[in-house]
C-alpha cells in the first residue's frame, strides 16, 4: 500500500546533521555511533528506508533552524540567515533530484503520475523503484524576508507554508507561545493566496490559528498534529479546531514524537516502550471520529524532526515500519479503502484539488 509522509525535515538532517540519506539507516547509526552526543538520537529515516516501507511521496520541508544544546541558539538572529539556510536546503533537494534518487512534485498532474506509478511499482515490485517524490513546504516562515516576497519562491518551487514553529516570530505566533499574526502575517497569508500557495496550520499558536482561518482563503492542511483531546497541550489542536479543518478539507497528518502521543510521556526519561504505534493510531481514529468518516485523517511522521528512535513509538525502529498501521487500523474495522485514505489517498487526493493542474 502506497504510503504518503506528510513532514520529514529531510535537508534539515542531510545539511545540518550532515547526514548521508542515501546510506540505510544500519550505515548511519553505525557510522554516528562514534559521536556520542553530537547527534540527537538514532536516526529513523534514509531514502532506502522511505522506499523499503512503500513511503513513495512525502511533503519535505525548508527548516530554518539550527540543532543546538541551548534553545536560545536554535534560531538564526538575522532574516537574512535563514533566507540563506533556506536556499541551501532547497539546493540539497535539487542536487539530489539530478540523481534521480527524489522528483518534485510541483503540480496536481504531476503528483497524480507519481502516485500511480508507486501503486503500479507496488502491486508488482520488479526492478528499481520509482524516486521519493515530494512536495516542498517551508516550516517557519522566517525565510520570507518580506510578504511581498512570496512569489519569489513559490517560483522557486515552495508549494507550502507554516507560518509558526516554536515561539513567536515576524508573521505569527507559534507553539509555547500566545498572541496573533502580526500585520506583515495578514499580509504574508494574502499573497500566499495570490499565488496559489497552502498553508500548514501547524504549530500556529491558538489565536494566531483562528486568525489564520479568517484570512487565509485556499486550501489548508495540518502536516503534522495530534490531539488535545488525548494529549493535553497547545502543541496539539483541540476538537474545535479539528472540525474547523475539517470544514475547510483539510488532512491532519498523526506525529510520531512521544510527547505528542501519550499523556506524560517526559521527552528522555519515559522509555519509548510505552508508546506503541497503537496509541498513533488513538490520535488518527480521533480526527475520523470528529469527521464521521476516514476522509481527513493522514500520516505526518516528524520522524528525526529533533529526536530519534528514543522518542518514537517503541514498536519503530525505522520509518518502514508505517506499513504495521494498516494492520492495526484492520483490527479496529476499518475497510481496506478507509484505511487507503489514511496511509496516502487522502493527502494525495487533497493535493489532485489543491495544487495548480499542471496541465
């Protein structure tokens, strides 16, 4: 079954981990096993992994951050820094599309060629398997070094932005902190929408979220988000704004950081055993109960977004191991199409709406 990630901070870890995505993820682990503390934790995902697991299309995002011990030096001080960040990641996604190991997907045609091409490699695995094919999302807006500075990059190929991450910045207001959009943050939605660009709600800060949805006129997705309902706090989204989305056709993708699944789980003291990939599956029955149907409801990993295999569910050793949810989704009654949608059909098919044709 063809599977669709909808955040993996691939060039994040490819440039500032310095990590080599086309070994398998036995040659990372073994070759960072060496430098005890350097790395966050083990790594989970290599493009031989991605392939191994059926995970033939992700979103793969720009991640204007920094991986440090002290959190006030995760974050560029200037613009002008991760601008060039930015632009260097998206450098690594194109060097590696020349090798034919990735292809973007910039439109719905395109996209709808890739998915059927994965379907076709999967039901009949001879020979090579197609590229990962991926959608280019911007996670943290900091980037843009001004509203009017959009299209600049959606012809640069950025297809997808989340305005917020962690704390507050120029355009919003992010997780672990509270207030609006600023006005360069209107400004920033309105051209996004004169382009065609979507927006990621993710990590937006409650006010800023329900700000967000006023303005903002396209399409919206949350890449990556579990719910409030299970696991309190404002990382999450809570009901109300889960069937907002869902009003508006949206996908929520579930996350696979431990925190973000089970209550109190405490990032490197509760072992990862006590999360299993059922409990994902808590978080994405939750999203098809407030729909009354699997429409809306995805997969959004964030596997090596940070952590490693220490803060995964404990029954993950690899990426690949997606293809157990199907599974556990069967034994909970799910139809083999429902369970379709939630592993790819759903973000595939929002996408086949809400990208430009193409054609």
């Amino acid at each position: 079954m063809l599977i669709f990630d909808a955040h993996l901070d691939l060039a994040w870890n490819a440039v500032e981990w310095n990590r080599n995505l086309e070994l398998t993820v036995a040659e990372l682990r073994e070759f960072e096993d060496k430098f005890e503390g350097i790395i966050p934790g083990e790594c989970t995902v290599s493009y031989p992994e991605l392939v191994r697991g059926g995970i033939g299309i992700v979103i793969a995002t720009l991640l204007p951050r920094l991986h440090r011990k002290h959190a006030e030096l995760t974050f560029y001080q200037g613009r002008e820094s991760s601008y060039a960040a930015a632009h260097g990641q998206l450098a690594y996604y194109r060097s590696l599309e020349r090798k034919g190991v990735i292809k973007s997907l910039p439109n719905s045609a395109a996209l709808s060629a890739h998915a059927n091409l994965w379907r076709e490699y999967l039901a009949n695995p001879e020979g090579d398997a197609p590229p990962v094919g991926y959608i280019l999302s911007m996670e943290g807006a900091p980037p843009i070094l001004e509203p009017s500075q959009v299209p600049e990059w959606y012809e640069a190929g950025l297809q997808i932005v989340g305005p917020g991450h962690y704390g507050p910045n120029e355009y919003c207001h992010g997780t672990g902190s509270e207030g609006p959009l600023t006005d360069d943050g209107v400004q920033l939605l309105k051209e996004m929408d004169k382009v065609g660009m979507l927006l990621d709600a993710t990590h937006l800060a409650d006010e800023s979220f329900w700000q967000a949805l006023d303005v903002f006129e396209g399409p919206v997705l949350a890449s990556h988000h579990n719910s409030r309902a299970l696991v309190p706090g404002d990382r999450q989204l809570d009901d109300e704004q889960m069937k907002a989305l869902i009003a508006r056709g949206s996908v929520i993708g579930a996350a696979f950081d431990n925190w973000m699944i089970k209550p109190d789980y405490i990032k490197k003291v509760t072992p990862s055993d006590t999360v299993s990939m059922e409990d994902v599956c808590d978080h994405i029955d939750h999203v098809c109960q407030l729909a009354g149907n699997a429409n809306h409801s995805g997969i959004g990993t964030d596997l090596d977004g940070g952590f490693g295999k220490e803060q995964c569910p404990g029954d993950l050793d690899t990426i690949a191991d997606l293809t157990k949810i199907p599974a556990i989704l069967d034994a909970r009654n799910y139809s083999t199409e429902d369970i379709e949608k939630i592993m790819s059909r759903n973000f595939v098919e929002f996408f086949e709406r809400s990208l430009a044709s193409g054609e």
